[in-house]
C-alpha cells in the first residue's frame, strides 16, 4: 500500500502546475506530500480503532467533529485536485462512518454524571458543531513568545489555578442545561451561568488543561448564544493567545512526560476557532511522529495531572454520596496497553486541522510564515 503511495507521490511532484495551479512552486512542494503521509497515518490510527472500540465519549466528540471538517475539506477542493488524493481523504470519512455507526453508546464510560451530561449533549448537538468552520487566518498571536521559566515553575503555576476537572465538567453542565432550556421553551434571553461558574469558566485564570477546559466552554457559549453582554469571540482571542505561548513553551521544553495529549488539543480547539497560527509543518511533523507502529498514541497524563492539580488533591475527596460519580476513570486507556484514547482523540482532530489547511484553496498557507 505505502509502495502505491509514493509512486503516486512522485507522479504528483512531476505534475505541480497542471495539478494544483493556485499554489505557487513553495506551497506544492510543501503541502501536497504532507496532505498525502497524513492520510496514511489518519487511515492507521482509524483503522486500530475500528478494531478496538473506544469507551472514551472524547474519542467519539473528536471523530464527529473531524468528520465535519474532513467533509468540508473535500467538498471545497478545488476541481483540478487529482481524483485519487479525493478519494483517499473520502475513504477515511468512510472510515469514521463505520466507527461511528458501530458505536456502542451504552458502553460509554463517564468520569462523572456532569459530564456524563455534557457529553450527551454535545452527541445530540453533533450536526451543528461539526458544520460550523471558522476560516483560517494568520493574525498577530504569531509574536507571542515561549515563558522564560522553566517547566516546573509553570506546573507550580498551574496548580494555582482554577477551574479543576470536577468544576468545569459542573459548569459546563450548567451552561448547557440552560442552553438546551431556553431552546425548549424558545424564552427570551440567552442561557446564563450562575457568578460562580462566570469566574471559573469566563473570568478566571487558568494553564494547561483548565485553560483548554475554559476554551470549550467559551466555544459553547457562543455556539448556543449564551452569556449575554459577554463578547465570546473576543474571550475565545483571549484564551487562544494565551494557550498560544503555552503551546510554544511546551515544544521549547522538548514535551514533558504527559503534555502531548495537551500540545494536540490546544492545536486542535485553537486551529478549529480559525487561528492559522497554530498550523505550523514542524508541529505537524510531531504530531505524525507520536504516532504508535499500531496505530494509536499514546501518553502518561495522570502524572502530569496529578501535578498541575486538574484531578484534584487526594487529600480532599468528593463526599459519600457523590463518590460513584467523580472517582477517576481509566476508561482513557484502552486494549492494547501504551494506548490512550484522549490523545488519539486530540492527534485526530489536529490531523485533520491540518488537511484542511493544507487544502484550503482560498488560502494557500507559506511555510516560511508558519515556522
């Protein structure tokens, strides 16, 4: 299979112009391969877990929403794209078909009731989320610099910060429990969150994966018109310039033990938001070469949750009545041991970012501006 590819690849190269004309030399060179080892390493980890079926609501959340982007991707190509590359990137959308048809929703394995919730309804809302496409631009978020402190202060840092895990699975709960009310009941106004929820979600601070939590939920808010007299776009800026230099920092760590899942997933949610700044080949490049010879990825979080304090201290654990709810589930890892679904999940969505840049007819991203 892979002897086909770079036989292709190879015809391809010996065509640039007549293939791709509203690329210049630079772009084809740069995008076209890329567009094509892409595909091989999204046909793998899709096949590995049509095998292995996940139980990681967060695995099937990513799939639609790649799906989306995947779908919009092929059907705004331009018409001289040569039919094979289409059909590659349809066969893996046939691919995600197939997981997502064979999915076993009741096996499905929540850490906690909120977010059992939250999921839910992110499934029911699938349609919309995944059709929605912010166009990708480069701004000025470029400029911002890595931190100047060192890996440990910055997990010191992080355990200062708010929300933990259990309080922006509570909020987001609550932000889409309005939403889906005022929906239902077609009320005047936008769906709210309670003062407490405003400061740990939209007001508050936050690194590593709080602030990504924070991101999601913003990305809700404006999604479902909640927050009313709050500018979300301009919060989501916010959020994404600062996730930005995060992102740079931890490349400029060499990646400690446990931040992949966290590098992806600010790729993805801030790629996904139109922030072009975050397609860069060289993070491509990793995100290609994390990949397990099975198939999946793979990354030890807990410790790196463990000490940023996104699970929560041990010392204070969750009442009696509320224990079944919040005690952590390892339902991230599945069969096949090294592998973890929520960083399959992340390398998924980022992937498929990248296609969609890559593709983008409209914009034909330069490497040089994107290092």
């Amino acid at each position: 299979m892979y002897a086909r590819y770079i036989a292709f690849l190879t015809t391809l190269v010996a065509a640039a112009f007549a293939i791709y004309p509203y690329f210049d030399t630079q772009d084809f060179i740069y995008n076209v391969p890329k567009v094509y080892r892409i595909s091989i390493t999204l046909d793998k980890l899709l096949e590995y877990y049509e095998k292995k079926p996940s139980k990681d609501p967060e695995w099937y959340i990513a799939l639609g929403i790649a799906r989306g982007q995947l779908e919009y991707t092929i059907n705004e190509m331009d018409k001289s794209v040569p039919p094979k590359l289409k059909e590659n990137l349809q066969n893996i959308t046939r691919k995600m078909d197939r997981i997502r048809n064979n999915t076993d929703v009741s096996a499905f394995v929540y850490r906690n009731k909120d977010y059992e919730y939250v999921s839910k309804t992110i499934f029911e809302n699938m349609d919309v989320l995944s059709s929605l496409m912010e166009p990708l631009t480069l701004g000025t978020m470029g400029t911002q610099k890595p931190y100047q402190f060192t890996f440990e202060q910055y997990v010191q840092e992080a355990r200062t910060k708010m929300p933990s895990r259990k309080a922006a699975d509570a909020c987001t709960m609550q932000l889409l429990i309005s939403a889906m009310e005022t929906q239902t009941t077609q009320a005047d106004g936008a769906c709210e969150l309670t003062p407490e929820c405003q400061a740990q979600l939209m007001k508050g601070s936050g690194l590593a994966f709080q602030q990504t939590s924070r991101l999601r939920a913003a990305i809700l808010a404006r999604l479902f018109d909640c927050m009313e007299g709050v500018d979300t776009s301009a919060h989501i800026y916010k959020l994404c310039i600062q996730i930005y230099k995060e992102t740079k920092s931890l490349e400029a760590w060499n990646h400690p033990p446990g931040t992949r899942t966290l590098f992806m997933q600010q790729i993805l949610y801030c790629a996904s938001q139109g922030y072009g700044e975050f397609i860069k080949p060289r993070w491509m490049n990793k995100i290609l070469a994390w990949q397990e010879p099975k198939g999946c990825y793979a990354d030890d979080r807990q410790p790196f949750l463990k000490l940023t304090g996104f699970v929560g201290p041990a010392s204070t654990p969750p009442p009696k009545d509320r224990e079944e709810e919040y005690r952590v589930k390892k339902v991230a890892t599945s069969e096949g041991g090294s592998c973890n679904s929520l960083t399959s999940a992340m390398a998924l969505g980022s992937l498929v970012m990248y296609v969609r840049a890559l593709l983008e007819t409209d914009q034909a991203f330069q490497y040089d501006v994107l290092i």
